[in-house]
C-alpha cells in the first residue's frame, strides 16, 4: 500500500437521534445524556420491547426539495445531504455543472421496497410494484441523484455495519483518480422491523440501554440516522476558494475470513484494515490523537476492539457513540466519521456513555467523561457482519500535523 | 487503470464453466426450465427460468461446510472458485486478493423466508441463519472465508448499475496497490418473487414495442460470472484488458468507444429502445436470462471472444439504424476484433459501460496513454 493523496471534506451534514443536524448532534453528545425508547414505528411481539434510538419527528423538511420524496430512509439521506451541500457552499447550479458522484452506505437499501412485493406475492395479488420499481422506491442514491441532477455515478455499498465507512474510502479514490470532480459520500439506515428482529434473532440486542465497553454489557440498541460529506478534487476547492473543514487522510479494509457473525477472535482483519489506513496517509498510531470506537455493545465487538486498541493505540483515549445515538449500521461509519471531525475541531471527546464499571478482561477502557485531546488526526474504525474491518483516518489539517 | 482479465467463472442456466458458456453461444440456444406454476385468479401462468446448478461446488468445498450456505452464496462461491481455478491462480500467486460481489436482488429466497416470519408470524425468535445471509454482503463473507482471504471485500448493491460498478471499484484497488488481485463478479438467485413479477412484467408488455416485448419476454435467469483481475499483464493464458468500467448519468457527457468496436448491450431496460448507438451492437440476454448482474455474463463472452477470436451469433440486433429489429441467429460480423464494449442502461437513467481490449492490441499500443476510466 502506496501513500494516498488526502481527499478534502468541504461540508458535511448528519441527523440521529442526538440531533437534527451536526452542530446539535455533537453538542448533545457533550451534554452527557441519552434518549433510548421503545419503538414508535415498529410492530414489536416482543415484550417489554427493546429499546432503539429514532431520530424525532418531524425531522423532514420537504421545503427544501425540489421533488416529493416519501420514504424515510431517502428522506433521512436527503436531509443530511441538504447539510452537507449548505455547509460547503455550494447550490444545485453549482452541482450541475460538476462531474458530481454519489457513493452511499446502507444495510437497509432495497430491503425497505421488500416489504411492499411480499405482501403481494404472499397473498397471490397482481403486483402492485415490479422488482424494477421497488429498486427505483427504495433506493436513496438514486433520489439523491434526481433531486439534484446529478451527472456523475451513484452507487450503494451493502457491506453491512461498514457501508459506510467503505463509502467514503471508494469516494476518495474516485476523487484521487479523477472519476468526478466531487462525490456526496456518507451512509443512511432507518430503522426497520427485519433488523429489529434479526438482531434479536442473534441474540445480541439489549433489553437496557447498551453499555460500550462495560463489564456489564449486554448488546447492542439499534439506532437509525444519515451522515453525508462533500468530498471534492483540490482543482475544485483552489476554483471555489474553499477551504476544506477536513481530509480523509487515509482508509483502510480487511476481511477476517472467520465466521459470518462472530469477529476473528484476534482482531485479525481490524487490525490489518486499520494498519492499511494509516499505511494509505503514512501515518503512525502515535499519531492519533484518538479512537471513535465501533463500540457496539455486543460481548465479542467490544472485546476484540478492546484488544486491538491495547496493541496499537495504548495511548489513545478512545469512546463509543453507539451509548447516545444506537448502532446505526449502514449509517454508522458514516455518522462516526463526521462525528470524529467534530471532536477534531472541538479539542475533545464526549465521554463514552454507558461506560462505567470497566471490565477486568478488557485491557483498556473508554473515557467516562469528556476529555481534552491533543492533535488534529484521529481514526474511527467498523466491524461488521461477514467480518468486514473497515478504518477511516481523518485530520482536519492536510499535512496531518 | 491496469487490469487483465485472468480467469473467469460462470454458471447459469446454460451449465457451469467457461466451456459450457461458450457451447451455448456457439449453439445460440438455452431451454428454459419451468420451476412453478402462478394460479390467482388474475393471472395464470407457468414461470419459467434459466436456473443453474450448484452441484458442482463440491468440488471445491466439502458438502459438510456447505450447510448453513444458502443458494445465492452457492452461486458466488462456485463463480469464485471456477474463477480462480481457470486463472490458474494458488494461493501462492494470489498475494492479498480483493473481492468485490455485484447484486441486483441479494439473497432473495432467505430475505423473503426472512420477512415472512417476522412480518406475518410477528416472530422475534426467527431463524438467525436466515436473518444472517439475507445480508446483501453474506456471499462476499462466505467467499472470503472459504478462500481464507484477508483482503478487502466489497458488496455493491445498484440494481442493474452494479456490475460496471463492481469492476470501477476492483480497477481503483488494483491502481491504489491495495491488492494484487481482485475477484471480482455478480450474482443474482431466481425466486418465487422475482420470478412472479417477471412473469407479470412480460404479460403487461406483450403489446408493447417489438424491441421492449423481445426483451421483457427473456425468461428470468440466475447464476453468477466471476473473474479474476490482476494487474496489467501480458500473460499469454489472459483473457482481455479492463481498459475502463464506469458509470454515469445518460444526460452526462458521452462514452467515447473505438470507431467499429463491437458493443454488446444488456437489455433489460426499454431505454435500450430509445437510445441511438452509432456502432455494431448484440445481445447474448438468451443465454443467461433476465438478471440485473446480466451485464456480467456479457463481459464473460467478450473476454472469450477476444481471446479465442470467435464470434457468436446475437439474440437480439440493436443497430443505431434498425432499434427494433429483433432478429434471432443474426451473426456479428464486420467489427473492430481488438475491442468490445459492454453496455447497459440502466433503470434509473444512467449507462454502465465496461471496454474490453484484447491482448494482441494492448502490446500494439504500448506506450500510448489510455484512458483510464470514465
């Protein structure tokens, strides 16, 4: 693996449950306090339900799109993308006259318009959609392309928990290699009965609210939530005049090639993805001034991350955002991402929430409470389903220093 | 981008291998199987489907370890393998292999089996297995984990975008010197759904124009096309040169291909219809059916094409100056030998397209600066 160009991030835009745009979603992150409920959206059979983190309603504004858009996951993406737009200055005119890709993470993706063609096929009806249509439905890409007029390629990565953390890597390369000009990069999932229920299949949702890292963990809490950024090539930013909030500086996958639910025991493919990253903007560990951990809940994640944080990051503080926003799976690296260049541009790191008895197994833990860092570099990592490590390294200075 | 094509693996209704795909083409023909019949009192109706058998995966892979696999990763699997084994590609030589799988469906059957047991019997204690490969990336997990391969892996799920953006993808790890190859393919699974909507689909167009009724009238196919990709090589055993694999919008700036080059078109969308294509084009959609990762089987012929130097008879001409045109048996012939476009239109409004170059043309041109991508 060669030293990679960085890749400028000129706006970024994210709601969950912590908030409805990104200023707001790091300042509740800062306060310490946390939303977990029942469901409101969801037919649940188990009881009491498990609890989950939805963004609040009413979250859409359909003022600011030029076409109706009614599905919640596109319009979650759709929200984030606004964001991201206004905060790099640019407007849809600009956009047009821009080779302007679009490279989104999501588990939920199509799966979404399945709802819609089984019912019909389990009842025997004539087709209300087509599997065409149910693409076209579901598909927040596509959407986002439309109601922006966008020229450039689009496309959806289904890797899981680390969609989008894998989004945001290929975007870059499609900035480096001169594919488009800019790419909207990022990840969206909404909640959605078939993970709600899949994840309780497996056994690893919490009845409580999770607890990162704790002795006392018990699993995850499903969240749900969109987080996009504005990568552009560097003749695009020296042309506009803009300065750049932030690089991705390097990214980094690997496979554990282990077991399709259960991370490699050693922390195999996090540990390659993660070296890859920092190998891609050479880079050191030492030169992280801290860990947006996965950070799920779940005994295995936590532990292997855990491990692997000890052998490469012993300094680096390190925290989970999963305690205040929940797992949002195809949206996660993409949420984390931009988190983490919020806490870059803050100096500090929220404490990690519910983290408090610290696990004797474990040979580090998280920060409790919020913490000053020193640096302008830090790294966010993803474990997924199939054993998917992914790694993203960002700085909010070009040269990483 | 520097990318050759060093193995490939298909399997399809046509049968499983890079010698059963080309003794169909040579043939022109591939009889459809009928697997279930449709009876509602609004429709009525045989679904019949190009199906393909993974028997043969046992082969590679001890049927004990099979168990918990469902038919899509099967499919990918056996893609993978035959891949590989046809690159001629141990594991010595493999180095740190990427994998990027293509999907239009996912796993269709577990993800519907999935859905009815949460949704209908509102179970929360469902099958964990089937929750867990109806994850659109379960057919890379299983290939990495069977292969025991440590490089990146990556799903991509655009519909019928998601071959050419496979290949994009698989060429900016190759040039990044993530990895020092890739195996990269689509996979799509028949199912009673899509095989439902398939058929309705086909009823609904029949009245429509010659060129759309020909290619909604496909029967619905499954199977996968895998390859392996490595970087720029004049192996002799190679296949063909990836020169560029891109997608973007229609209304976006034009592709550029070699003035007379052949361009096979993936049908599957009616824009195909109302597109105006200035060079020879064909159609090899009867040999594997109706399948949004199609376009993979059609990068498999011309790979073969151009490495063997024959032609095969198309299903179904799309001249520039006669769109609807359908005329089985219709040989290609008068066409550049040295490249091959694969094209698809896509249902959204974009065009994927994945050129070929032989390998006789690289060496020809070295030196010369390609374009690298679109």
């Amino acid at each position: 693996m060669r030293r990679l160009r960085p890749v400028a991030i000129t706006g970024m835009g994210c709601l969950c449950a912590a908030g409805l745009d990104l200023p707001s979603c790091a300042d509740f992150l800062f306060r310490g306090k946390r939303n977990p409920a029942p469901p409101s959206r969801l037919a649940v059979a188990s009881s009491p339900p498990y609890p989950v983190f939805e963004v609040p309603d009413p979250f859409f504004d359909p003022t600011l799109l030029n076409h109706a858009c009614r599905l919640r996951n596109s319009q979650l993406a759709l929200m984030a993308v606004s964001e991201a737009i206004r905060d790099a200055g640019l407007d849809r005119r600009m956009l047009g006259a821009e080779r302007v890709g679009i490279c989104i993470g999501s588990s939920v993706d199509e799966s979404i318009g399945n709802r819609v063609l089984r019912q019909s096929v389990a009842q025997a009806e004539i087709p209300v959609i087509t599997p065409d249509h149910r693409f076209l439905l579901s598909n927040p890409a596509v959407h986002i392309a439309q109601e922006f007029e966008l020229s450039g390629p689009r496309q959806t990565v289904v890797n899981a928990c680390a969609a989008s953390a894998d989004a945001i890597g290929l975007a870059a390369a499609w900035i480096r290699q001169g594919i488009c000009d800019a790419v909207i990069a990022g990840g969206v999932d909404e909640l959605y009965q078939v993970t709600y229920n899949g994840f309780i299949s497996l056994m690893n949702s919490d009845r409580t609210p999770c607890k990162p890292f704790d002795a006392d963990r018990n699993g995850l809490n499903l969240g749900e939530g969109a987080a996009m950024m504005i990568l552009e090539t560097e003749e695009l930013v020296r042309r506009r005049s803009k300065s750049p909030r932030a690089y991705v500086l390097g990214y980094g996958a690997a496979s554990d090639a282990y077991h399709f639910t259960t991370p490699h025991p050693e922390g195999k493919g996090l540990r390659l993805a993660i070296m890859e990253a920092l190998r891609a903007g050479s880079l050191n560990p030492e030169d992280m001034a801290f860990v947006n951990a996965h950070g799920t809940g779940t005994l295995d994640n936590d532990r292997i991350e855990a491990h692997v944080f000890h052998q490469l990051f012993p300094q680096a503080p390190f925290f989970s955002t999963k305690g205040y926003i929940g797992h949002t799976l195809g949206a996660a690296g993409a949420i984390d991402a931009v988190l983490t260049i919020a806490c870059l541009e803050q100096g500090k790191i929220p404490g990690s929430a519910g983290f408090s008895t610290p696990d004797p197994e474990l040979p580090v833990s998280p920060v409790s409470d919020v913490t000053a860092i020193s640096g302008s570099i830090a790294i966010s990592d993803t474990l997924a389903f199939g054993g998917n490590n992914s790694a993203l390294v960002l700085g909010i200075e070009e040269n990483g220093t | 981008m520097r990318a050759t094509i060093t193995g490939i693996g298909v399997v399809g209704g046509f049968g499983c291998g890079v010698s059963a795909l080309e003794m169909a083409a040579a043939d022109n023909t591939v009889i459809p199987q009928k697997p279930f019949k449709i009876r509602t009192p609004d429709l009525q109706a045989d679904i019949s489907g190009f199906l393909a058998d993974t028997t043969s995966l046992a082969d590679f892979v001890p049927r004990k370890a099979l168990r918990r696999i469902d038919h899509f990763a099967r499919l990918a699997l056996l893609g993978s393998y035959l891949a590989i084994e046809d690159a001629g590609l141990d594991e010595n030589r493999r180095g740190r292999m990427g994998i990027v799988v293509a999907t239009g469906y996912g796993s269709t059957c577990d993800t519907f089996d999935f859905l009815n047991t949460t949704l209908d019997e509102d179970d929360p204690c469902s099958s964990p297995i089937r929750f867990a490969n109806s994850v659109h990336s379960a057919a890379a997990a299983h290939i990495a984990a069977f292969l025991g391969e440590h490089g990146p892996t990556l799903s991509i799920n655009q519909y019928d975008m998601s071959v050419p953006l496979a290949f994009l993808a698989a060429c900016q790890w190759l040039e990044e010197d993530r990895v020092d190859s890739v195996l990269v393919g689509g996979a799509d699974e028949f199912s009673r759904a899509m095989g439902f909507y398939t058929q309705h689909l086909q009823s609904e167009r029949k009245s429509g124009p010659p060129s759309e009724a020909s290619v909604t009238q496909t029967p619905v196919g499954e199977g996968s096309a895998f390859f392996v990709l490595e970087k720029d090589s004049e192996e002799p055993s190679s296949y063909a040169h990836v020169d560029s694999a891109g997608v973007k919008a229609m209304n976006g700036s034009p592709y550029d291909m070699p003035p007379g080059a052949l361009m096979i078109v993936n049908p599957g969308s009616c824009r195909t219809a109302s597109f105006q294509l200035n060079t020879k084009c064909a159609s090899f959609a009867h040999l594997y059916g109706h399948l949004p990762v199609g376009m993979a089987f059609d990068i498999a012929l011309a790979a073969i094409m151009l490495k063997t130097g024959r032609r095969y008879p198309s299903g179904l001409a799309i001249d520039g100056d006669r769109r609807h045109e359908t005329t089985p048996s219709r040989a290609v012939q008068g066409i550049d030998h040295q490249h091959i476009g694969c094209l698809k239109f896509g249902l959204a409004g974009d065009i994927g397209l994945v050129v070929l170059t032989s390998g006789q043309k690289r060496k020809d041109d070295r030196g010369s600066s390609q374009p690298v991508s679109e």
